[in-house]
C-alpha cells in the first residue's frame, strides 16, 4: 500500500460547485508531499466573457509556495469537465502543464491527461475503477474504493491525482449516459 491522500473541503457543497466569485482557500490535501492547498479565483483572462462562462483560476500552495497554477479551469462538475475536454493551460513548478481529456462510448478513448514539459501521465478507466499511468503504461496510481494507492507517486502524481479529483473530472471516465445523471 502506497501514501493515503486526504482530501478535505473548506466550504460548502453548494460553494464548492459554484463559481468562485472571490478569491480564497477552497480546499486541503495532505499528501505525503506534503499538505497543499487549493485557491479558486475569479479568471483575470478574457475579461467579462470569462466571468459569464464560469472560468477560474487554480492555484496549489504548500507552506507559502506556490506549486501550480491552472488558468481558465471551470468550477468543479460540468464547468471543469467541460473545460478540460477543450485544454485547460498552467504551470506545474517550472513546467508547462496542459490538462485535456475526452469522454466516448468506448471505455478504451476515455481519459484526463496531464501533460508536464515532455512528460504525459494519464487517467484512464481500469475495471471498477481509475489508474493514472506514464507514457509506456506504467502504473503510478490506482484509485480502489475510494482511496488512491501510490507506491512512488512525487509531487507531479500527487499534484494531477489532486487536481484531477478536486475538479471532479472522473465522469470523463464514466459512460457518457451516467455523466448525466
């Protein structure tokens, strides 16, 4: 058995899938990376367009620094999954981060991938559940009953499985017809 990420909300439910219209805390993770933090933010890119879409800004802390930033991510459920099926653009650390994702009727096309610099980590469906693999197949994480299990996840892994979950882009990975319910 791998770490075991907590994830915790600092507001509400209705909150949570609102839009963010101020910016502050949201939402802990204590990982064994660390204990990270999650702003939302109001998007400063595209002007009143980007407010009537719902379009936000992410960003992930840890003790004062900050680790990433998603620009233009929608709030959690429909308006994120949406955004991440069109490409949602940030920064992991150094790198550029690009995070899409697709959902189909075919388990095989279904995905959330997150692109850092050169390097591909992949969310896919896998039996009753999701694994989050590398470039040649790799598994760095699977999600069992509710609960990640990562034997060697660093700070990219941990930051995607983060990411991933509090965005609630899981129903990419579903069958369409349940997306909806």
């Amino acid at each position: 058995m791998g770490w075991v990420l907590k994830l915790k909300t600092l507001v509400s439910g209705i909150e949570w899938n609102s839009f963010a219209g101020v910016g502050k805390a949201y939402a802990i993770a204590e990982t064994a990376e660390g204990k990270f933090t999650l702003f939302r933010e109001p998007s400063g890119i595209g002007g009143p367009s980007s407010k009537m879409e719902g379009r936000e800004g992410w960003r992930i802390e840890s003790e004062g620094v900050v680790r990433a930033v998603v620009l233009e991510i929608g709030a959690p459920g429909v308006l994120a999954r949406r955004r991440v099926a069109s490409g949602v653009q940030g920064r992991l650390g150094d790198a550029d981060l690009r995070i899409t994702g697709q959902g189909s009727f075919r388990p095989g096309s279904r995905f959330v991938a997150f692109q850092v610099g050169e390097r591909t980590i992949t969310f896919r469906p896998h039996r009753l559940g999701v694994v989050l693999t590398d470039g040649n197949g790799e598994l760095l994480a699977e999600l069992r009953a509710g609960q990640w299990d990562a034997a060697s996840a660093g700070l990219v892994e941990t930051i995607a499985i983060c990411l991933f979950e509090w965005a609630g882009v899981d129903s990419l990975l579903r069958f369409p017809m349940l997306a909806l319910l």
